[in-house]
C-alpha cells in the first residue's frame, strides 16, 4: 500500500511539474507576483492604518513591484494600462524634484486631500521618500504615506486584476504572448544594465566615470542592489525555471539551443556577480555586473530575437 501512495506521490508531482507553456509563465510568474505585490501592498496600508511605518513592509512592496514591473504586460492586454507603471514608480521618468514638493506639504497647513493631488505623490518613489526620510513631522508624514500606499494598492489590484480577466485570451495566442516576453525581457534587460547599474556606478557612457547612488533605484531605502537581484530573479523564473515548461525551454524546442545557453549562461554570471558585490551597488566589482548584463542584453536583442525570427519595439538609445 506505501508503495501505491509513493507511486500515486510521483504522479502527481511530475504533472505539477510539467505545467506547459506559456501557462506556467504566465501563472507562476506574472499573474503570481502581481497577486503578490498586491498583498504586500495591502500590509503596508494595514500597517500604516495603525500609524506604523513599517520599512520592513515597504521592502517586501517595492521588491515585489520590481518583479511585476520587469514583466509588465498589462497595457498590452487594456490599452487603458499603458501608463500604469509611470503612475505606480517614476524612477528615472520624473521630471520634477518630488522629494522637495512633498516637503512643502509636509510644511503647510493644506488638507492632505488636496495637497496631495498630483500623481507623483503617491507613487512608490514618494512612499520611499516619506518613509525613509529623517521625521520632520511625523504624524503628517504617515497620513501622506498613507494615501501614496492606498493608491498603489488600487492600481495594482488593477493590474491583478486585467491578468485574470486576460488570461483565457493570451493563453490562446502562444505567438503574441511570446512577443510580449520577448520585448519585455529586452526592455528590462536594457534598463538593467544602463539605468540601475550602469548610471549609478559611472560605467554607463552618460555619466562615465561619475558614481552617485542617488542615480540608483531605491537608493533612500538601501534596496538598489536588493532590487536589482530581483529582476534578475524574475528573469530566471522565466528563461531557467523549474515546475513548468519555460520561455528558454520553449525557444530551445524551436531551434535556439545555442543562443538560450548564451542566455542563462550571461543570466547566471550576473547573478553571480551581483552577490559578490556584497551590498556595495558602488564597488568597482560592479563593473563585471555591467559587462555580464551587457551580454545578457545581446543575447535577447541580438541572438534570441534573431533565432526566433521575432521583431521587437524599438528602445530608445539614451534610455530617457
């Protein structure tokens, strides 16, 4: 009988195991970790509900958002969500000092409902800033965090909420989903490597030789780097995964052997390397990141693309 059940274990395992493509992306991936910042969200607004800022909390947010921004298809399925993640993060997409707007209202007398009327202040780049920044007034400063996290939370519940309803339709057109991820993986891939590497740490051409972590993404909380090996994360969960059918399993099937071993071969140098950084986005070392993420970016746009017979969204050069 122990033998049965064991056997009867096996079964189920291996057919959990074998969740197709492009369903396994799709629901292991994008759809879960939309779920997930969702809920993250949620903790955050609890918590601030209690007059609690708790950056803990806002970690497990933001590394979420970075794993559904990396991934971000929704304005592809609804049109309407286009902008959502300039609405949700606007890190290297401000044309404003934010942070000095949002300290002027912490200064005023201004009802925080009408203060706090433009976009920009309730994005994630705002939260940061309001929780992490020295208290100057703090109860107003957690009434301000307070509604930035509230939005937030709308709008990714939003965003969980097109891939549910979008699910049935994407699933049944393997070759629109396949050019979604494809441009994606470029696309972040290029951000990677120029704006949260290359930029900060002075290996980027627009600012050779000039370090300044202010350049980075999620500097104020200290999650530059933390962000950074998420996205990579997030990139493995698509091109080497385990439990379900992957992206490179997919392109290796259609004849892209050589060019997905360049890949997970460029994704897990650069995995490597961001853990030997220990912390320190800044350290000389990073140099080796920003040469391996170059290679992880060629190997999408030149080589991936090129063997898929795929045509991609042209990117804009300087990343701006």
């Amino acid at each position: 009988m122990k033998k049965i059940v064991l056997f009867l274990f096996a079964v189920i395992s291996l057919c959990a195991a074998d969740k197709p493509f492009p369903k396994g992306i799709y629901e292991e991936v994008i759809l879960a970790d939309a779920r997930h910042a969702v809920s993250s969200a949620q903790t955050v607004v609890k918590s601030l509900e209690t007059g609690k800022m708790d950056r803990k909390a806002f970690e497990e947010l933001a590394l979420d958002w970075k794993k559904v921004q990396a991934l971000y298809i929704a304005g592809e399925l609804d049109e309407s969500f286009a902008d959502t993640p300039y609405e949700i993060d606007i890190y290297h997409n401000a044309k404003e000092d934010v942070t000095a707007q949002l300290d002027h209202i912490i200064r005023s007398n201004e009802p925080l409902e009408r203060a706090m009327f433009k976009n920009s202040y309730k994005t994630l780049t705002a939260l940061e800033y309001l929780m992490f920044k020295k208290p100057k007034n703090p109860e107003r400063e957690q009434a301000m965090a307070l509604i930035s996290a509230r939005t937030i939370q709308t709008k990714l519940s939003s965003i969980a909420s097109v891939y549910e309803k979008e699910e049935k339709v994407l699933m049944a057109d393997e070759s629109r989903f396949n050019a979604l991820m494809m441009n994606q993986l470029i696309a972040s891939s290029y951000e990677l490597k120029e704006w949260r590497v290359g930029e900060p740490t002075g290996w980027a051409k627009k600012y050779k030789s000039q370090r300044d972590i202010r350049r980075a993404d999620l500097y104020r909380s200290a999650l530059a780097l933390k962000g950074i090996q998420t996205i990579l994360q997030t990139h493995k969960r698509v091109m080497d995964a385990v439990g379900y059918v992957d992206f490179g399993d997919y392109a290796i099937r259609s004849g892209a052997k050589s060019e997905v071993v360049l890949v997970r071969k460029a994704l897990s140098a650069a995995i490597k390397d961001a853990a030997l950084l220990n912390g320190e986005l800044l350290s000389p070392a990073s140099k080796t990141l920003y040469t391996d993420l170059g290679r992880l970016h060629n190997g999408y746009y030149i080589s991936l693309i090129g063997a898929l017979k795929m045509t991609s969204k042209i990117l804009d050069a300087d990343g701006d």
